[in-house]
C-alpha cells in the first residue's frame, strides 16, 4: 500500500493544499478515499451543525452540502451529471461516452443533478433537527467515499477511454475494502456511544447507500462498459444521498 496515498487522494478528491511531489501519483486515490471522507465529513458536519445553532436545520442542512461541494470542486456533482447524461437518455453505448466528456450538461443531467441535491438537503435537515442527526451527515460523507473505493476492486470493468478509470483499476485490494468497511461499523459504533438504535439506524442507512451505489455501477457496466470517474463521483453522491434518506427516515 502506498503511504502516500493519502495525500494523492487529498489532491484529487479536495480542493486541500497538497506538495506537489507527494501527491504525483494516482494509486491511492481511491484506497484512501475512506480517510478523505472523515475528514470533509468532519468538516461539513461542523459547518452543518454551526449553521443550524445559529439560525436552524435547513440553513445548517445547505451550508453543510455546500461546504461539501466547494471542498470538492463540486467534482463528484459534474459526475453525477455527466453520468445521468449518460445512462439517461436512450442512445448507444459510444455515443453515451460521448456525451459524458463533453463538458456541457444536458436537461436530463440538471434535472438529476438538482433532486439529489434537494434530496440531499431536505434530508440533512431532518437530521439536523435531532440531537443526535450529525452522525448520520458524517455517516454519508463515509459512505460516499466507501462506495468510490469499490470501484477500485480487482476485476472491476473500466469504461473505454476513461484515462482515471484505467490509472486506478484494481488499486484496491479485497482485504483492504474489508478492512475499511470494518473500521467504518467500529466509528459507527464509538459515534453512537452505546446507543445501539442510533449504531443501528448509522450502520443500515450507510449499507442502503452502498447498495443503492452498487445498482449504479451495475447499470454503468451494462451501459457504458464499466466505469469512468464520472461514474466514480456519481456513485458517491448516490451513496450519500440514499444514505441520507434512510437515516432521516429513521429518525423517531
């Protein structure tokens, strides 16, 4: 495992300053992705958390999903755009690719593009609203970032001309995606503090949210031939959005 990889996936996944000659590579973006997320989760929660003190749920619920966006360059969000443009529309799997590295986003990619985001924000301030709600905005964060890692699992098919797709294939090993899921479940439970309903309602939302990722990169393989790092950025923000709903859905 490359001890720089923190910083390579810092440089591509955040706008944060890193060393140039630290961060050359590309082989540990997506093994430490996870690592990223705990930090802009933490961040975004912060702010979340601040904004509904100050002035309530639904301001804190959009400076958090906006904190999130400008911390990331809104990279994953053009993903998630570029990807609906893609898979959207019916068209043949060249042409598809096509419309997916043009840099104009089409009606069918704004239209995902604003639901989820409102999706994103009405849920975040549901929670928000509950004492204990800024473990599950974290909680997305994390899981947005463990379903990117899966992309980089061994045998994963990459998409014809996605030059990220083809620098981080199969830079994940099974082991290590394990191991990440695992410590995921320990934060979990040491941010629910012994509550078993709230361990509960963090570890279930965070599994929908990966399988509902998992449906979407199944479609991106039938669809597109397998991945591209729109795909990687659109299955993030799909985890994080399911992610949301369910644990705001679990709130009592």
């Amino acid at each position: 495992m490359r001890w720089t990889g923190p910083l390579e996936a810092a440089a591509v996944l955040t706008v944060l300053p890193v060393p140039a000659r630290a961060a050359a590579g590309t082989r540990g973006v997506l093994p430490w992705a996870p690592l990223v997320g705990l930090v802009l989760g933490g961040v975004a929660t912060g702010v979340a958390v601040a904004g509904t003190r100050l002035v309530g749920p639904l301001v804190g619920a959009v400076l958090g999903v906006a904190t999130l966006a400008a911390l990331t360059r809104g990279l994953h969000l053009d993903g998630l755009a570029d990807t609906a443009d893609g898979l959207g529309p019916l068209r043949g799997r060249e042409r598809a690719l096509e419309v997916m590295r043009q840099g104009d986003v089409g009606p069918f990619g704004v239209a995902t593009l604003l639901l989820v985001v409102l999706l994103q924000v009405s849920c975040a301030a549901v929670l928000l609203a509950d004492a204990d709600g800024w473990a599950g905005l974290w909680a997305a964060v994390l899981a947005a970032r463990l379903a990117m890692t899966r992309t980089g699992l061994p045998r994963v098919a990459v998409a014809e001309g996605s030059t990220l797709g083809r620098a981080v294939a199969g830079t994940v090993s099974r082991r290590w995606w394990t191991g990440c899921l695992l410590a995921a479940v320990a934060l979990a439970l040491g941010a629910a503090g012994g509550d078993w309903r709230l361990a509960g309602q963090l570890v279930g939302s965070a599994a929908a949210g990966l399988v509902a990722a998992e449906l979407l990169l199944r479609r991106a393989r039938t669809r597109l031939g397998g991945v591209t790092g729109d795909v990687m950025g659109a299955v993030g923000e799909t985890a994080a959005a399911v992610t949301l709903l369910v644990a705001a859905a679990a709130v009592p």
